[in-house]
C-alpha cells in the first residue's frame, strides 16, 4: 500500500503525531534499547513530552534550530521529536566535529539552543565550545548539558547561556504539538559550494510518508523485527534508519560508538533482524571470526559503499552465510533508503548501488549532462529524482538551484536505469570527497587552511587506495613552511577524516585556460598527490 494522506495511517504527518500515535497503538511495546536501558513506547512519548515542554520554557517554537551534539543515545532520540513537537528545525551536529566545524554550523543554521554532552568517550566537547565562545553566533541562547557539570568546567563567556538538561524537566504542563507537516522538520549537513556546508531542509510530512515507505520494503513490519541504530542519528542515513523502525511499530537497539566486536554482542543479545551501515563498518563484523554463525536472527543489512572497496564481496559473504546485504541508495537531498532491490535480485544486481524506489510517488529519470537531454535505453547520466523525499529547500539559503520547475532534483550522480523501475548509482560526477564515510566538499577543508598564516591558496584532493579515499592538500606558501605544524592544526580543529594526510607546497596551482574561464586542473593535482604518497600510506 502507497501511503500517502492522514487518513491511510490514523495521525497527522508530523513526528510528534507518530510517536504519540504509537504510544496508543503500541505503547507497551518496546521503543528503544540502549545499554541497560529499554523504553516503551509510552515511556518514551512521555519524555518526549516533558522535553518539548522545556524548549516551550525557552521559547522554542517554529522555525527554531535546536541543534544536537550528542551521540547516539535515548537523550538523542528525546531531544529531536521534542524540538519536532515544537515545530522547532532539529539539526543533528556530527559528534566526530571539532570546535571549526561546530563554530560553522552553527553560525550557518543560526541555531538557537545547542544541546551537548560536555564529555563523552573522552572527548571534551565542552571545552572545544570554550575555545570558540568568543566567536559563537549573536543568535545562541542557551546551551543544555547532559549530566552534571562543574561550575568552574565552564567557560565565563558561556556561562549565561548554559542550562542542565535534566531543567527541561522542571516545567509542568505540555502546551501540545506546534508541528506543521508541511514545514521543515529536519536539516541535514550536505557538501556545499562554499566553505560552509549546506543544511539540507525536509518537512515533517516528507519524512513520515518515507519512513512509511521503508518500513514497508525493508521488511520491518514483521513481528520479530528488531533493528540496529548504528550509524550516527545526526546523519541522514541513520536517521532515516530509526524512523523506518519507529513506523513499523519496531524497537532500535542503540549503538553509540561502532566497533564490530559490541555491535554483533549487542546484536546477538537482542536478536536483531535489520541494519543498515556503512560499507567498512559491515566488512568489520564479517571479518570477525564466526560473527555471522553467532547472530541466527539477522536477516538482511543495507549499505552504502563509501569506500568503493569490493561491494560484490560483501553481498557473497552474506548470501554464504544466509543473509540478504545489498547496496542501497540516497543522499541529504533525497534522503537516504531510497531503493531496495527487486524481489529476486542477484548477488550481481544487489551489489550495485541503487534499486527500486520504496514508494511508488518517488520517480526517477536520467539526464545527459554533455547534452541535457534526457536518456533512454539505459544510456549513463545524471540521476534526478522527484517525490515527497525531496528536500524542501536550504536553511537560511534563498533557493535550491538543482531543484527544477517540474519538481525533479538534479542529484549531481551518475547512474542508469535497468528498466522504468530500476535505478542504478555509478558515482558522484562533482570534486566531492567521501572521507571516513562522510560526504566532505573540499572547500571546507581549503577554507580553514587559507585562514592558517602564511597560506595564501588552498586546494584539497583526494587520492584512492584499497581502504578509501585519502586527502592530500596543496597550497601556496613560503617553502619553509612547516607541514607537521599545518597537519596538527588541521587535526586539532576538524574531524579526523578531514585532515590532510600531506600538505604539499607549490608556487601556482596548474591551471587550464578555456573559453569559459580558467580552471585549477585537479587530475594533475591527484597525480601529483599519488607521487607525493608512499604506496604504504594509500593503503591505510
């Protein structure tokens, strides 16, 4: 069934309808398992409700960004469906960040909470807000922490703004749901052209019809269905991951932090049936030595293959031991779980990115990028795609230049169509880099060093090896300029998959002189970057 209005499932299309929709049809039930904890449906529905109460105390209300900075977690979960319930904009903010990179966000989302936990898995997430208090944005009000935090931890800039989360708790009464489905509900980071990424928008209607739509393919209206939540909340993929569970009426086992070793224990402890991961994450666990023998429930697991390192692999070793895995396709844009394969897929089919949209309102079609003519006959070009997963828009950006008239978005990947069904992803067609799992645009990377003394240009490529995609960046400086210095830098303010493996000196960049303008030539930069690399380190 083709879900499509309020009538088909009994509630609003909001969020916060579907929680409390499931707390009457199914509130005895359990929601979420995380560590030693288990919610119910009611349980949760009630937090949900005591938090969103506390964001009213602060007066968040629509079009709000409430911006979350934890791992996954319950408290995660908690904070997103209340700021939904509010009709607040919820923007996930990627854990593995450092002070930069949040300093950008959330000057470019305008956030007006920001809810963290001050220290988790040793990382001093407060203190990287202390080295940017002075530059946090006008629009910041208030900052909720986790758990008890010493007076004397906080810094004096942020003092003022800085409440408990257990605070939100304190207000009695719950004013009801704010949500409109047709507003934004969601933002996602996506690469951007500039420096700072883009904040990709989607309703609330658009993401419950999709939510729906996946647990309907996926398989996870089944009795026995139990999920793993262990890609990260704040990313598209993981959290389409969770409201596919959450639609079916089934619980997610929380993983905060992925090794493969605690994901098959918890996988194992709680029979887990479903999960959808990134593609080195899933050749973790079936490197490990009886991993798939020891984990009988597990039936099938979707993803993504961001490091392009033998996908066909993957699939054979599930199909050997019993289990169905397959590379599934989406994007910030488009979101993620879009296709699932054909009943009856090959190992050969489910191996390729892409599949049979999970929705019959979703469309595709493929666009020659020489030309701009659309293709037939399963000729390669430019994937767009049109349906109530589209994004709405970019937070705080006057238009979505990719999104046509006739409601198709131009994807910006390369892929063909099988048949009038069946969609197939190639790659990405733009300088995009997928870094440590993650969609990276190299100008944020390029930015942050051009601000660095003594450098003057900037421009970061990526060369590939058997493990991924490796960054190496160029810029324009004296000679003595010190790389290990830079590379430190580098680390101490971005994520980890971000820095530079070398900074490499060079007087001009190579330039391409054409009708339309001059172009840095990249091909000679990732060649120079391939000599510059001992063949040991594009292996790691």
């Amino acid at each position: 069934m083709c879900i499509e209005s309020t009538d088909q499932v009994g509630h609003a299309l909001t969020l916060s309808a579907l929680l409390d929709h499931l707390a009457r049809t199914r509130g005895d039930h359990p929601a979420i398992h995380d560590g030693a904890e288990t919610l119910t449906f009611a349980e949760l529905a009630y937090r949900v409700s005591r938090v969103a109460t506390g964001l009213a105390a602060l007066r968040v209300g629509p079009g709000d960004v409430v911006a979350i900075w934890l791992p996954n977690s319950t408290k995660w979960v908690e904070a997103a469906f209340a700021g939904c319930r509010r009709g607040a904009i919820v923007l996930g903010v990627n854990t593995k960040y450092r002070s930069f990179e949040v300093r950008q966000t959330l000057a470019e989302s305008k956030a007006r909470v920001l809810i963290v936990w001050p220290a988790f898995h040793g990382i001093d997430f407060l203190g990287m807000l202390g080295e940017i208090a002075d530059d946090l944005p006008p629009t910041l009000e208030h900052v909720v922490t986790l758990g008890e935090v010493e007076p004397g931890r906080i810094p004096q800039r942020l003092r003022p703004l800085v409440r408990s989360w257990e605070s939100l708790h304190d207000h009695g009464g719950d004013g009801g749901s704010l949500a409109d489905p047709a507003a934004a509900g969601h933002a996602f980071s996506s690469s951007g052209s500039t420096s700072a990424p883009k904040l990709v928008l989607h309703s609330q209607r658009g993401m419950v019809l999709h939510s729906y739509a996946v647990a309907r393919s996926f398989g996870y209206l089944a009795d026995d269905t139990v999920v793993l939540g262990a890609l990260p909340f704040c990313g598209v993929f993981g959290f389409n991951t969770l409201l596919a569970a959450f639609a079916a009426g089934r619980p997610v086992v929380i993983q905060a932090v992925f090794t493969a070793e605690s994901a098959v224990e918890l996988m194992r402890r709680h029979a887990v049936t479903h999960t959808n991961l990134a593609d080195e994450m899933l050749r973790r666990i079936i490197h490990l030595p009886g991993a798939l023998e020891a984990l009988p429930a597990w039936r099938e697991a979707g993803f993504g293959n961001f490091t392009a390192t033998d996908p066909a692999g993957l699939v054979r070793a599930g199909d050997a031991a019993g289990k169905t895995f397959f590379q599934t396709y989406g994007s910030s844009e488009v979101l993620a779980l879009m296709c699932y394969p054909r009943p009856g897929a090959d190992a050969g089919r489910r191996a390729l990115g892409g599949g049979v949209p999970v929705s019959p309102t979703i469309s595709f079609r493929i666009r020659d990028p020489e030309t701009g003519e659309l293709v037939q006959g399963g000729a390669t070009g430019e994937i767009e795609i049109a349906g109530p997963n589209v994004t709405i828009g970019y937070l705080n950006r006057p238009r979505v230049d990719d999104l046509g008239a006739d409601g198709y978005f131009r994807t910006g990947d390369l892929g063909y169509a099988r048949d009038e069904a069946d969609l197939v992803y190639l790659s990405r067609r733009g300088d995009a880099l997928r870094l440590g799992g993650f969609l990276v645009n190299p100008r944020e990377v390029e930015a942050f060093l051009e601000a660095l003394p003594g450098i003057t240009g900037a421009q970061l490529v990526g060369v590939h090896g058997p493990s991924g995609t490796v960054p190496v960046a160029f810029v324009l400086a004296d000679p003595s300029l010190d790389e290990a210095a830079v590379i430190a830098e580098c680390a101490a303010h971005l994520a980890r998959f971000k820095v530079p493996r070398r900074v490499l000196v060079l007087e001009e960049f190579p330039i391409a002189r054409g009708t339309n303008g001059d172009k840095i030539q990249r091909n000679k930069l990732r060649e120079l970057a391939t000599r510059a690399l001992a063949p040991s380190e594009t292996r790691r």
